[in-house]
C-alpha cells in the first residue's frame, strides 16, 4: 500500500532554513504527482506546493520563490527546500498523493 515518511523537520530561527524528505514506497513513484501541504496551529490544510512526473512545479502564493520542491526518482523520495523561514511557516508539514499523507513532520519557526 501506499507510504509515505516525512522527515527533516525541527526548531528553525526565523530566516532559516530546513529541507524537508517525503521517502514514498509502494506506488510507481517516478509516475506520480507529488505534493506538499501543511496545517498550522489551529488551521486547516493548506497545499504548499506541487511536483509533476516530468518534474514540473507550482507553489502556493505564500511560498513562492521561498520553497523549491523536488524529487529524486531513483530513491523515490520528494524534498521541499524552505529558505527564508518565518514564523507563519509554523505547521506540521506533509507530502501527499492523491489524498494520502504520511505521519507529517512538525516545523517551527521561532527566536
């Protein structure tokens, strides 16, 4: 069935910046469309970014030019490059296909 185990995330100063991995396993990974989404503290999930098959991406208005999603078909695994943190990034951050997430990881951004 499908897996999907995110890591990378932890306690970042704003500014900062993390890279977070999505190892995904039982699904033809290199064929999927892979995404990053997050909830925040007391929020609903917002979709952060998006990566095709053929490796085209599209980002939420909030993190464009922030993030950079990205994904290595030979070890099936998604990234999502976080530069510029700041502390309304605060959120458990997941990847997800067609609907299904991981367990997610937690990022918080803070001095």
């Amino acid at each position: 069935q499908v897996q999907l185990v995110e890591s990378g995330g932890g306690l970042v100063q704003p500014g900062g910046s993390l890279r977070l991995s999505c190892v995904a396993s039982g699904f033809i990974f290199s064929n999927a469309r892979m995404s990053w989404v997050r909830q925040a503290p007391g929020k609903g999930l917002e979709w952060v970014s998006i990566v095709g098959s053929g490796g085209s991406t599209e980002y939420a208005g909030s993190v464009k030019g922030l993030f950079t999603v990205s994904r290595d078909n030979a070890k099936n695994t998604l990234y999502l490059q976080m530069n510029s943190l700041k502390p309304e990034d605060t959120a458990v951050y997941y990847c997800a296909k067609d609907g299904r997430r991981g367990q997610g990881t937690q990022v918080t951004v803070s001095s």
